[in-house]
C-alpha cells in the first residue's frame, strides 16, 4: 500500500503538489491561528494594529470624499499628524524586536516557520496568465521565493548563539526626505549615507518601506528579495555590530525607514 501511495506522489508534478499546498493555506490558518497565538505574543503579530490603521484610512477616504477642497486638505493633513504621532515610537519598537531576535535566534527560527501560514497566493495584476506569492498579515507584501526562502532563513537561525543587543544611535540616522519622490530615488539614500559617512563610521544601510514594525522585523530576517538576498538577515544578525541607527516618518502617504550599522 506504502509503495502504491509513492508511486502516485512521484507522478503528481512539483506544480500540483505547491499548488494543493497553497490552497490549504486559508484552512490551515485558522486550524493554528490559537497555537500561533503563544509564540506571537513574544514577537507582536497578535496585535491588529495594521489592519486597523487601514480600516482608518479607508474610512478617512470616505469622509473626505463628502468635503469640500478646503476642508479635504485640512482634514488630510491632521489624519497625517495623528498617523506620524501613532508611528512615532517605530524605532524603539523596531530595535525592541531586534535585540529579543539576536538574543534567542533559535526561538525566532520557530516564528518563521509559523509564519509559513500567512504566504497566499494571488493573481499578478501585471500579468494575469501569472500568480504571485503574497505575505499576508496586517500588510501585503510580494515574496519571490517564499516558503523557500523562509525555510532558509529558519534553517540559519536554528543553530545560532546568542549575540549582544544592538544600541540606538541617532548619530548615524539618515535624514529623512521631504517628498514621496525622494523615497523612489536610490540616489538619495547614497548621497546622504555618503555626508554621515564624513563624519560617522557606517558600515552597512538599507531603506524599508513597512510600517508594521513585527512585520517589518520578520520580512527583514527572511530577506526573500531579488537583490543581495540576505543583507539585511546579515545585518541585524551580525555579531560585529554594536550600533544601529533608525529614522522613520510618513512622507505624505508613504511610510519610509532607514536602517544604518556600525561597529
């Protein structure tokens, strides 16, 4: 029967077998949402506060397509002020998560793999003959390899020691742009790392867009990206870094954060 069960595995294609893997997905979540629940709990992913700051935004869109000109741009401007207060603590809470990660690595290799659950599946709105891989939990963020890659960066961290927390220096923050343009430029973020590095000892930056810091944290440490995979992992995992640096703010409806590292 064990033979006749392998033979049917082998003729099913590596296609079938991701795609009756991803259509469990949604019957899984809520099958482990309450074991899920525990480990979370260490590392944030219990509490709603994205998804609330969305519903805000959407009703915000709502109330002020009911206004006049005069009036939307008042009342967007004061929902700007609230939503930067509210994300004002980003860098405490971001360095919070990083320094709980460093100091136990193994146990934040259990949450990568709980956090397997929340990779979907949706329709490539570019190209609608193709699927994309979606990271689905307060916010939406596209994946390139996925479970893969999270596998991976679970596998790396099982067998790590602890490490010394990192140190909050604004020292060697980037400063922030003033326009949504700016975030888009690459070239922003290298001429202004290349002024701190006049006077301060940057050894490594990178820029985030997520404004979820437990997201944010977690999607950093699996580095599922198309380039440099893994610098960032390398980053907040390197036990040669003794300083980090986090500046963040909404820039009008975008959300940006800038990481630097030094020894």
């Amino acid at each position: 029967m064990g033979c006749q069960c392998n033979k049917q595995n082998e003729e099913r294609t590596e296609d079938e077998l991701k795609k009756e893997s991803l259509d469990g997905i949604n019957e899984q979540v809520q099958n482990d949402d309450n074991n899920f629940n525990n480990k979370n709990e260490v590392f944030g992913l219990n509490n709603e506060e994205g998804d609330n700051e969305n519903q805000k935004g959407n009703q915000a869109k709502l109330r002020g397509s009911n206004k006049g000109n005069e009036e939307d741009e008042e009342y967007n401007e004061r929902i700007n002020e609230e939503r930067k207060a509210k994300y004002a603590s980003y860098p405490e809470k971001m360095l919070e998560i990083i320094n709980k990660i460093r100091d136990d690595p193994p146990s934040y290799a259990d949450f990568i793999e709980n956090s397997i659950k929340y990779i979907i599946q949706e329709n490539d709105k570019e190209d609608e003959t193709k699927m994309k891989l979606i990271f689905k939990k307060k916010v939406k963020v596209a994946l390139t390899r996925g479970e893969e890659a999270f596998k991976e960066a679970a596998e790396k961290l099982r067998n790590m020691e602890s490490l010394p927390p990192l140190e909050l220096n604004r020292e060697i923050n980037v400063p922030l742009p003033e326009t949504e343009e700016e975030i888009k430029d690459p070239k922003f973020l290298k001429e202004q790392v290349k002024i701190l590095r006049e006077t301060t000892n940057i050894d490594l930056f990178f820029k985030d867009l997520i404004k979820v810091p437990e997201v944010s944290a977690l999607l950093m440490v699996v580095d599922d990206s198309v380039k440099n995979p893994g610098r960032k992992r390398h980053a907040i995992l390197n036990r040669n870094f003794k300083y980090i640096g986090i500046n963040s703010q909404f820039i009008g409806k975008t959300f940006v954060a800038y990481f630097t590292f030094s020894k």
